[in-house]
C-alpha cells in the first residue's frame, strides 16, 4: 500500500509522462547530491575560523606561541595549510596556495552535477511540453470537424505541466549552487589573507628576528 503523501507524486508522474519521470529522478538526486554538499562543509568547518583567525593575529603580532596555541584549537580544514605557513618561507606562498586549491577542489566536487542540472531542468520541461503540445494537435487533428475545445485545452495543460516540473527543479538547486559557490569564494578570500599574513607579519616572531640577525651577523 502506497503511503498518502506519495499517490500525489504518482498521479503527476502519471499525467506528465516519461519526462516528468525523469525529472523527478533528477530531482531525488539532486537532492541527495545537495545534502551530502551540506553535510561535508559541516564536516570540514567551512565558515568556522575563529581559532585560526585568532592564530593568523597572533603571529601577526609577532606571537608565535599564541598562534601555535590558537591553530591546535581550530577544527577548520585549512588549519592544515596555515600550520605548514608557519614554519614556510616567502618564497612558497604559490606551493601554499595550491595546497589550499587542493582543498578546495574537494570540496567543490558536485557543483558541476548542480549546474548542469539548473541549466537543463528546464530545458528538458520544455521538451516534454514540445512533445505534448504536438500530442495535444495531433488529437485535434484526428478529431476532425468534431473539433472539441477541451481536447485541445486538456492537452495544452499537461504539456504544461512538464515545463513547471522542470522549473521546479532548476531554480531550487540554482539557489543551492549559489549559496554554495559563495561560500566557497569566501573561503579563498579567508586562505589568501591568512597565508599571506603569517608569510609577511607586521611584527616579525622573536625566534625569527634572531635568526636574521645571526644571519646578518
């Protein structure tokens, strides 16, 4: 016996088709795809950098052991990268900032898959209208002189109703893709300034203040 909630779901896929199928397919996948994107920015703290913002300060200040101190509390995925920024020297800010990339590129896996399908969810709605717009005259057509208004009007809705489906779709998960992407480009935003500040401090750590000095001694 079918739950109540699903016989809505079955008398549209009914009516609208093939088409209307296969988005709602597409629809439950994307879904899953969305969520588990949630889920692994959770998992990787994406938004949560006080303690390394804390760490990156710190050594800005010229405070090696409150930096260090800071990043062991961070649960950020680029605590990583800043620790090896830490003990780095100038010259491998790019190796620093691929390292990042790498990250990053982990965590963006499956925007592609989410872009696709907001551009294509509509345009695949408006095939399944296409089809039965054409289905729609064909019947009008076979009715001859008999021309029956509600044949036609019957028709024009259910291919209709594959293009709302579409667009049902599309624009949640363009919105989802949006809000993924931005924190995405927050998060490079966030990598940068902290590589950069702990490579180029405003107040150099004692430890490394002594060994310039030895070495221009």
């Amino acid at each position: 016996m079918m739950p109540v909630w699903f016989e809505p779901i079955r008398q549209i896929a009914e009516i609208g088709g093939p088409v209307v199928v296969i988005l709602m397919c597409v629809a439950v996948l994307t879904l899953a795809v969305a969520l588990y994107k949630i889920w692994q920015f959770w998992q990787a703290g994406v938004g949560r950098h006080t303690a390394l913002r804390e760490a990156v300060t710190a050594w800005d200040a010229g405070d090696p052991k409150e930096a260090h101190s800071a990043l062991g509390r961070s649960t950020s995925y680029l605590a990583p990268v800043v620790d090896m920024t830490l003990t780095a020297s100038a010259q491998m800010a790019e190796r620093l900032q691929a390292d990042a990339e790498t990250r990053f590129a982990k965590l963006e896996r499956g925007f592609r898959f989410l872009d696709s399908v907001a551009q294509l969810a509509p345009l695949l709605g408006l095939f399944g209208t296409v089809l039965g717009m054409i289905e729609a005259f064909q019947s009008l057509q076979d009715a001859g002189a008999q021309v029956d208004p509600s044949i036609l009007a019957g028709g024009i809705w259910v291919a209709l109703l594959t293009t709302a489906v579409g667009l049902v779709v599309a624009m949640p998960t363009a919105l989802v893709l949006s809000w993924l992407e931005g924190r995405m480009e927050a998060e490079r935003v966030i990598a940068d300034q902290a590589i950069l500040t702990v490579l180029h401090p405003k107040r150099l750590p004692p430890a490394t203040v002594a060994d310039k000095a030895t070495a221009h001694g």
